[in-house]
C-alpha cells in the first residue's frame, strides 16, 4: 500500500500563491486533491451517528459503557 498524507490549512493557499506568499512550486507538490468537509454545524444530521461511534470505539477500547440520555443528545 502506498500512503501520501497532506498537510491541510484554513488558509487558501491558492490565494497566498497569487500573492507570492506561498512557494507555487510546493503549492503544486502538495495539491494533489482538494477535499472540502463542512463543519458540523452545516451537517447537524451527522452529530449523532458520529456520536454513537465514538461511544462504541471508547466503549472497545477502555470496556466502558457510556450512554447519554435523550436530553444529551439534543444538546
């Protein structure tokens, strides 16, 4: 298997190209794929989902049994 890991910014790094703050050939280097993920608040319908797999991953690694009651999960 071959991994390539790319550092992510909340910089536009295009932007600081154009503007001769960032080396264009590195920019090239590294912009292989963009890939964009909305922050929680524009996707509320993945909160609990996420949620329960946190639980559950904890819940394997540690033996703990978490819940969060219906209150909770409204929050």
């Amino acid at each position: 298997m071959i991994f390539s890991l790319s550092p992510e910014t909340v910089r536009d790094l295009r932007q600081l190209v154009a503007e001769g703050k960032f080396r264009e050939d590195l920019y090239a280097r590294i912009n292989l794929w963009t890939f964009t993920l909305p922050g929680l608040r524009q996707r509320q319908e993945d909160i609990e989902p996420n949620l329960d797999y946190e639980v559950e991953r904890h819940a394997s690694l540690t033996g703990d049994s978490v819940r969060f009651n219906t209150e909770a999960r409204r929050a």
